[in-house]
C-alpha cells in the first residue's frame, strides 16, 4: 500500500483517489505496484458494485507517469520492459474488472492517466478538463497495447491524430470524440453526478453487469474470436440466479428491486 493512493468504500462503491497532488497526480513505480491489489479487492469483495477512479486536488485527474523517476528506473529497454511489465498488470486487472468503472476526469488527463480513463466504462468531465497522449513529446514509444485503447473508443483516424501529434483536447471535443459522456460545470457538480451514476449502476443486478462486462471485454479482443462459452456461461449465471427471480417479481409488483448478487 501507499499514502498516494486513498481508498475508501461506501454504499457498495468503491473510490480510488490518486492522492499525488504535487505532481499532479502522476503515477510512481510504488503507485504501480499498489494498484493490482487495490482492484483485487474491488474483484474479490462481493459488497462492492461499483469502481470509481479519480484523482485529488483540483488540477488533475492524473498526469501520466511520474518523469522524475525515469532516469533511474525507466532508463533504457531492459528497465523499461520492467517498469511496463508494472503497468501491464494495472491494465490486465482494470480490463478484466467484471464490475462497472466510472472515471472522474477533471484539468489534466494525460498518458497513462488518460489510458486509465479510456479503460473505464464511463467518464465524466469537467469543462477544464484537458486529455493528451505526450509520448511524441517525450521521446516515448506509445506501445500497441495502449493505441488500442484509444482506438476502441475513438476510431483509427482520430486515434492517429492524438497519439501522432501529441496534442491536448478539451471541452466539447470530449463530447464529439467519445471520451466523455457528461461534460459538468466544475467539481462539486462532478462530484454529484458521478455520486449519482454509481449509486444507479450499484442498484443494478450484478451478475448481469457481470455478463456485459463479459460481453463486451470478449468483443473487444483483438487476435482471435470471442470466448462464446464464457460469454454463456455468464448469461446462465444470470438466468439461474435469485437476482433474476427478484427483477420479475418487482416488475409485477412495480416496486424497485433489491439484488444480492446471486
């Protein structure tokens, strides 16, 4: 664990704060390493329905990595790969989370902070919030793994364009790109609507998010054809469940379910 990252569960949501503000919320290697274990535990614990990702202080949702430790530990390939290999996991373990992610985006949203966004499934922003991909910039490759995420969500041309020019975007091109699905006025209106979201999406049957989760990680694949066995066996659990037994009944009873997540 670390004390750059803050932790906190309620209600079923679980909020994940990158807690560096004076470096604008940049990701360090102890950061990296901490993260898997923090999405463990959002995996593992069955009171937990939903993952919002955010970043403290009002300048940034996160800035990417922290470029004050690469001459150190990211300085040429061998220690690159490792310091990659860091990341790689935080990427496997967001991308196969079967629970919805909220990103809570606000002034700068760069590099890898922009790729934990772009693997979350929703993201609202404030009006300050400024998204890029620096690599250029930097002398940096941007690896396949992570052009991929940008071009799930907003298309190889526009995909080319970011990560070629390493320019910034804000505001309504949120909006037209995809990135964002709600553009908010400032934080405490953030703050409402991602409180809002969460608590609609936690309401939800969670085997069923479950299996769309599933659903659409399958989709996404790139290298071969979806699992079809594991996107049915997800879909029976449903059908099989209590939760689905529940739905109905308060669909009859026009009341508001309550699921458990069985």
């Amino acid at each position: 664990m670390t004390a750059l990252i803050r932790f906190e569960v309620v209600d079923g949501v679980a909020r994940l704060t990158l807690d560096n503000p004076r470096r604008l919320n940049a990701i360090n290697a102890e950061m990296w390493q901490a993260l898997p274990s923090l999405l463990a535990r959002v995996a593992e614990d069955p009171s937990i329905r939903v993952l919002v990702l955010a970043g403290s202080g009002d300048r940034a949702f996160c800035t990417g990595n922290d470029i004050s430790e690469f001459d150190t530990i990211r300085a040429d390939p061998q220690a690159a790969e490792r310091y990659n290999a860091w990341q790689r996991e935080v990427a496997t373990a967001l991308q196969t989370l079967e629970k919805p992610v909220l990103a809570a985006l606000h002034g700068y949203c760069l590099g890898a902070g922009f790729e934990l966004a772009l693997m979350s499934d929703f993201r609202l922003c404030t009006v300050d919030t400024r998204i890029g991909i620096p690599a250029v910039r930097l002398g940096l490759p941007y690896r396949l793994e992570d052009i991929e995420k940008v071009v799930d969500v907003v298309g190889l041309a526009r995909a080319r364009e970011m990560v070629l020019l390493g320019r910034q975007y804000g505001g309504e091109e949120l909006l037209s790109l995809g990135i964002a699905q709600q553009l908010l006025l400032d934080l405490l209106a953030l703050d409402t609507a991602v409180t809002a979201l969460a608590q609609e999406l936690a309401a939800n049957a969670p085997l069923s998010l479950r299996a769309a989760k599933i659903a659409f990680r399958e989709l996404s694949l790139r290298g071969g054809p979806p699992d079809l066995k594991k996107v049915k066996a997800a879909e029976d659990a449903c059908y099989a469940s209590s939760d689905y037994v529940e739905g109905r009944r308060a669909k009859l009873e026009k009341r508001r379910p309550v699921f458990m997540g069985r």
